[in-house]
C-alpha cells in the first residue's frame, strides 16, 4: 500500500509542478541527497539544543526545512544501520547481524567475512530503473571484499573507504585502510591519506566536501538526475578536522568536527542553491547511529536529554538528528512528529524517483513524503534490535523494553561505560534482563530520559500493552531472519591487497586463512 | 564602571533612535517586560531541545530576539532567586539565605519570619526615578507579611500571591495562601481561586495573562514607562492548567502548562505588536531555577542535557532558558555566549531607564546592553551559592566546584532524589563534599552535563585553577554577607487574616506566637 501511495505521490508531483526537464525534454525526478553522519548525536546540533550552538547552517537547514525529532536508525552501530538505510531493511532481514551471541551489536572490521549479500537490492541499484547516477562519498562499511565493493551493488562512482579509519597501524598486524577511488584504492589512512592522531587533524572532510561538489556539478551540467550519499566519518573516532577548524570550537576536538561539517553542508546547499536547482532537490540529513558517549568528552557527541549512547537500545542509541529540505516543497520551519526511521530514506527516495520499491520480499521503511508534504502522521512501529534479538519496540508515544542491557559487567568494570553519568536502576542493566512478559514500559513524551517506567499495575500500562503486543506478535511470526553475515572473521580477508595496490607498489601479502567466529562482546 | 557604561547606554540609544515621546514630549525609556517562569527548565522549550517541540511561540520569540543558552539564576530556589532577581544582589548579600544548617536552601514558606529587608533597594523602586509604573502579576516569595509587600517595596499595582500555590489546606494547621489585589486579599487558592488537585485544572494562567495584557494597554493608553514583572507560577507543583489546555501536550500534565505559558507569551507579545511598541519595550524570558526533577515526570520539566535539578548547584538546578527580545533594538535570530545572570536584568533594566544602579553597595548583576544590543562578550564569575555556603564558580567555559552535595542519604533513601536517572561518582555526592583545595573542575563547553572532572594533574587543570583562584580569593575576601532572613519560623506569622480579610469573611485566628529555628533539610 505504501508503494502505491509513493508512486500516486510522484505523479501527482508531476501534475502540480512546473516539472524539472531533463536532457531528453522529459520530466525529470528530484535529486537525492543523504547526508549520513557518523556517531553524531541528536543533540549535537544548536536545533536539538546543543548548549554551544555551532551549527548556523545545519540550523538554518532547519528552519527551511522539516525538522524530525522522532527520527530512528535501525541499529546502535554503524555497519546494520547503513545496510538498513540502503535496503529499506531491518539488519534481521537484510543479514547484518550476528548469532555468534544473544543480543551481540556486530559490525565490518577488516577481518570480517561476509558484507552485503548479493540478494540485497540496493537503493542505488533500483534508482538507475529511473536514470539515476549515484555516487557514495565516505564510508561504505557493507563489507570490503570484492564482491561487496559499492560500484557492484548499484553506485557509479565512490571516494571514501570500506571500514571505518581506525588506526594508526603498522601494516604488519593488520594493514590500515585503503581509501578507494571508484575501482581501486588510490591511498590508505595515515599514509596517503593522513589523520593526525595527536592533533586531530586531516583534511578528509575537506576532500569529502570536494567529491560532492563536483558530482553535484557535473551532474547539474550533464542534465541527469543524480543519487549522493554523503557518508562523511569526521565525528568518529578518532575525530578529525582540518586545519581552519581545529582548535574553534567550544566543545574540543569533536566540536570542530562538527563545525567543519556544518560549514560543508553549508556550501553544499549553497551550491544547489547557485546551481538553482533546489527546487528539484530532495536533501536529507540524519546519523548513523547515537553518539559515541565512550569516546566523550574529546571524542564523542551528545544525546541531548536521552539515555545513554551507541551500542544500546535506549533513545540515546538509536535516535537521531533529522532534518528534510526542499525548498519550495517541503514547507519551511516545520516539525513533523511522524516516527520516522532511516529505512525511510530507502522508500521515500525511491517514492521521489517514481519507483515502487520491490515487492518480493519485506521492506521496513515507510514512504515518509505524506508526513513531508502534507503534514500527515502514520502509526507505525520502531523496532529496536541488537543482532538477533527484538530489544524494545515503540509506538505511537510508548516504548516497550523486552530486553534491558548495556554490557556485560566484565566489560563495565573495565570502564567500558555506554551510559556515563547515567544510571536508572533495572534499566540500564549489566546482565542481559528479559522483559518478554512484562515488559517495561515509558512514556517518551512525558519521560523522553526513560527514567520512569509505568507502573505494570496502571491502567495506561494495560492498554498499552494491548496495543503494542499485537504489533510484537505480527512482527515476529512472519519475521523471516535473514542469514547472518557477521559470524565469520579471518585475519586473511582484511585489506592486505585491495585492487590498485600494484600501481601504487602497496600490496601486503596476507596470512594463513583461519576462518573463526567473530568475537562480538556485546 | 558598570554603572556609568549603561548611562552612556541610554544616551547612546536616544541619539541613535527616533526617540519615543511621553505624554510630557520628553523622549521616554523604554517599557521593561520580565517573563519569569517557575520551576521551568533549560529544557523546556523547543528551541532548547525539547523534543515534542510545543513551545512555538517562545520559539519564535528566540527567532525575532536573541538566545542566551549560558544563562544563570543566582540561587537553586524561587525565593533566593526572586530576591536576587530584583535587588541585582545575591542572597548572601540580601539576606535571602538561612545559617541554621551548611549549605541549606531556605524560601519563604508561610511560617517564615523573614523577608526582603527595608535597606534592600528594588528594582521597581529604582525605576520609579525615571517615571516608570510598576506591577508585579504571579507570586511575590520576597516574604508574606505586611511590611515585605510588594507596594512597600515599589511596585504599584501587584495581582497574585505572596507564596507558592501549596495546598490545600483545611485553613486548620495552616491557611490557604491569599490571592492579593495591590494592598488586600482578594479570595485564597483553592476556594475563591480554585485549583483542581486531581484535574490540574485552574484558570491561573488566564488571569495572569489578562492581568498583563489590561496594564499593559493601560500604561500605553497613559503613555507611561512601565516595568510588568509577570511571575507566573503554573509549572510549580501542584502543576496546573486551564480547561482548553489540559491534555493537549504530548508531555502530560507539565507541557498543558507549558503550552498556556507559551500561548499567553504569543499573546502578550502579540498585544506589544498590535500597540505599535515592540520598539520601545524590552521582553526578558526566563525562569528561577532548574526543573523541579522530583516532581517528575508528571510535575516537573526538563533540564534537557544538564547534570540534576532544582535544588542542586549542578548546572540543571542554574542554568536557565533566557530570550531577550527588543524588535528593532536586539538584532533577530542572534545567540550570545554572554554568561548571564538572572541579577543581570536589574541592571540591565536600569541601564535602559538611563539610570545608575545604587553606589552604597555591592551589586552583582552586569548591563547586558552591550552584549544584547553589540555582541560583546564580557569576562564574569557565576557564583553558586547554597545557603551560606559558595559550592561552585564558573568562570569562562570552566565550572570549579568547591563543595559538592545533592541531599542526604537519610532524605535519598525515603525517595528524595534532585537526580534522578544521573549518578556521577564523587560529584552528586549524599554528603557534603569538601573541595575547596582542589575544586572539581568541569569544561563546561566539552561537557556540559559535567560528567567528566579535568584531571587534577593536568596542565589545563593547572592553569584554570590559577585563574579561577584569584577571582574566588577576591569575592570571598570582599564579601559581607546581609544578616540571614530565612532563619526563624513561626505559625503565627502565616496568612491567618490578610489586609482585606474581613470584607470578605475570611480572617483566621493565629495560633500563639512561638518563634522557632525554620527546619532546611537540604
């Protein structure tokens, strides 16, 4: 229903507009723009509220945009989050996630084995059925063995690197990661591509702004509609920024990496704007996952009023800064209370490129153009996952726990904390609590902190459960897993010899093949 | 200096503008508008963060005037607060403090001797000197018997109460608070002004806001300067709304108020338009201490990502939401880092009346003129007081804490908790913690939620400590501390039989007169 809805939406687009001509004379469909971010909080930006309010054009996007305080990833941790926000797809389905352990968050580092299955249909894949280029800049993160490389699941162009820029390393160990032009590596971290580890410093934002702007550019001069995914790493430890930024901020080194990608979207809209092509322009920006509060204060964000961070379930985990712009569509200084997740962006662009998505097999996200143009709210659930395991579901204004975990004391004692600062008790347990009967319930409205479960006895507490058991059930029986690609590591499939590596004389040989069960701690 | 800088001020604004005549053709200052709220957090307002984002109106406020997210109250309670509000004089100058315990917060509860001293000079008596007309609308909290009233202390005209809206009461043990109209009562809460304990329904709000709107047209009708201090209480437990309000908030109870609050200030603001002087008035929105966390989530609001609540010197129980707003005057759209102190907009007021703050006493509140009306910035110390005792200082970005307590751990253990869901080890302390050697320093802009003490052993720890040093020697060698107010209690002195009380039937008979030492748990 919500693929029709999308499709009758683009026509009726169509119809009420002074319809963008492309180079055949015919109409044209938007532009996409998803400007994803890495570890960046909900309350990073001056409009959540961030006490030191360096983010004027994030802020400004806000005020001529919608903004969506509701907003949810599909996962706590970067790899499943950014699989869902390209196959429209719970990780459960889509295969990223882990069985090696109950409730175990698992990801893509370098000694990975698995990636995005072939069986994935891709956002950018689907958008060439309607002569869309795309183009990935940043961090891919869907697996970095040939056979996941970006270019063979839908996108035409791709700067940025498949794993996230940990390191320094020295090559022996593990090799440090290859930075990809298109087909081949053209550099790694902290050889070609430098990150200061001491001073903060590297110049990759810059770089990354630069990708966008001449796609955009050549895209806009080439008449043809264009899909960019903006996967920018910057507030990820270890946090950079480069030179003109370092050092600005009010909040350390993780502000300036905010302020230098403030200052890029800025120019990034601005150039639409000279371009003239806002109007036919659908941009997005929102986050991978909550902010990072391990690496705070130096190197992490902020979850504004929500519990803890990455890694969990709670809101601080897993919602995120949104906000919607198209000037001249999308109506200005709005806030839409729709739930919205990051699977949205998958069906609402195919929706705004005219396409239905593919009806053989589930799709989660919702075409969330209704709630962008019309102001309409659809009840719909946000579930709430680690690896296999259904954590807490919301609905409407309530959120139900069936699970409660951070990490495991042994990990806590070590000072490994997701919630520093923060203690509910019962809440933010240490051992893995199961809730499927009872399970705790808040009110995220009057209790956006989720410090204050309902009583099990109160009568809101029953008619909630009424309403969100249903919903649960529905889910899990006709929830079919699919096969899990985070289970498998070997320390010979890591990065030693990307294609390219020949030309640039970067080849490492590397080890023995040891197929074994990643460790995912929790 | 201060003083002389905010005559210039004046000066400067009556060459600069077309000067506003009085009826008298004398150019007229301009009209001073302060929005005090009750309890209400930084995190209450939708431009703060608030994530159900009901507060348009204040929102739009923000937008049209500029954004003090660095704003302070000189004390965690409403009396101190009041007091310091209107003397630009801390407590421990005014004499709102109590020395029966350390470190404890005092108000004025009925059986309070005390109150605002005849030597303290207030606002509204200073601005009578440059013509104004004052009124105070809400709650008074400077003391509750004859010779503290609000007429005595310069305001001439005064609707609403001189204590909390506690109760009810059966008139037995204690009376109902009066409701005053300038000199006499004219009915009690609860019977002639009833609040609907188990609804939250009142009609409160309303009556403040027509209690506002009525002067202020009267004033313009006169073409007189005026001074409007609305200190309206509906986010103070016992919470309450009016019938069109209740339950409309995404945030229960709390926002319903909120949502009035914000509705009346559209009103008000509205009217300022209407009359053609938004450019000669001057609106200040702000509130007297932290959201009240124990009343939550039902009574109390958000402190949005900061540490506890009212009560507490953390930086939920001071830091204040704060909008000026001056169309024409105060550039739109503009935040100031400008630490600001509630004390602030006594001289702040001043300086707009073209008048100099007195100059037989210490006062502690700065003109903002210059960095409303210019962008300064200008170097202060915050000083966090509990009672006698100065727990902390913030002094730029960095908040050195000399003592640390959030209540007993005899109160904590019966449910008293002013952090609820927040647990900083060694910082929200159950005893008093003495650091006055070695303060606990916090860079507020890295963290905010002060989660994260500097090491002492830092350089940065090091050269902070070196500044914050002299500035808390000097204060502390400096002071003279006004003899305590809030020390002795007695039954006799509640609101038995007000002025006003026989017209309406409503005089009660004081029990025998037995001073005693006023009890301050925390």
């Amino acid at each position: 229903m919500a693929a029709v809805a999308a499709a009758m939406r683009w026509r009726l687009l169509q119809v009420i507009s002074v319809a963008v001509l492309g180079a055949s004379g015919t109409p044209q469909p938007p532009n996409i723009l998803l400007l994803l971010m890495d570890d960046m909080g909900w309350g990073d930006l001056g409009v959540y509220g961030e006490p030191s309010r360096e983010t004027p054009n994030l802020d400004r996007m806000a005020a001529e945009g919608m903004l969506f305080p509701n907003f949810y990833t599909a996962n706590p941790l970067c790899s499943p989050s950014r699989a869902a926000l390209l196959t429209g797809r719970l990780p459960i389905r889509n295969g990223f996630y882990t069985t090696n352990g109950q409730a175990r968050n698992a990801y893509t580092p370098q000694e990975v084995v698995g990636g995005i299955p072939d069986t994935e249909l891709l956002l950018p894949e689907l958008l060439k059925g309607a002569g869309y280029v795309s183009k990935i800049v940043g961090k891919w993160h869907l697996g970095h063995r040939p056979r996941f490389h970006p270019l063979k699941h839908g996108f035409d162009e791709w700067f940025g690197s498949p794993n996230c820029h940990f390191g320094p390393y020295d090559n022996r160990a593990r090799p440090n990661i290859p930075v990809y032009r298109d087909w081949e590596m053209v550099g790694r971290f902290y050889e070609e591509f430098p990150i200061n580890h001491k001073t903060g410093e590297a110049n990759l934002t810059q770089i990354y702004l630069q990708e966008a702007l001449d796609f955009i550019k050549r895209q806009q001069a080439a008449q043809r509609p264009f899909f960019l995914y903006w996967a920018i790493d910057a507030t990820h430890a270890p946090v950079y920024a480069s030179k003109p930024f370092l050092g600005t901020s009010q909040r350390g080194r993780y502000g300036d990496a905010v302020r230098e990608i403030d200052d890029s979207v800025g120019k990034i809209l601005n150039l639409l704007q000279d371009l003239r092509i806002v109007e036919n322009t659908f941009v997005f920006f929102t986050s991978d996952n909550g902010a990072a509060l391990i690496s705070a204060p130096k190197e992490g964000g902020s979850n504004g009023p929500f519990l803890c961070g990455k890694q969990t379930t709670f809101e601080g985990g897993m919602r995120e800064p949104a906000i919607a712009w198209w000037p001249g569509r999308i109506p200005a200084g709005q806030v839409s209370h729709q739930l919205g997740s990051i699977m949205d962006l998958f069906t609402t662009s195919l929706s705004l490129a005219g396409l239905e998505p593919p009806s053989d097999r589930v799709i989660d996200g919702l075409d969330l153009l209704p709630a962008m143009l019309q102001g309409q709210l659809m009840e719909r659930p946000i579930f709430y996952y680690r690896g296999n395991t259904l954590m807490a579901v919301t609905l409407g204004q309530y959120k139900a726990h069936f699970w409660t975990w951070t990490n495991s004391w042994e990990e806590f004692r070590q000072g490994v904390d997701f919630c520093p600062g923060q203690n509910v008790s019962g809440v933010t347990t240490h051992t893995q609590e199961e809730h499927t009967k009872l399970p705790l319930i808040f009110h995220l409205g009057r209790d956006p902190g989720e410090r204050y479960p309902l009583s099990f006895a109160s009568t809101e507490y029953l008619n909630v459960l009424d309403r969100i058991t249903p919903v649960v059930q529905q889910h899990q029986e006709a929830l079919v897993p699919g096969q899990p690609q985070l289970n498998v590591c070997n320390q010979a499939v890591m990065n030693w010899a990307p294609p390219g590596c020949e030309k640039l004389g970067k080849c490492l040989t590397p080890p023995e093949s040891v197929p074994e069960k990643c460790s995912w701690p929790h």
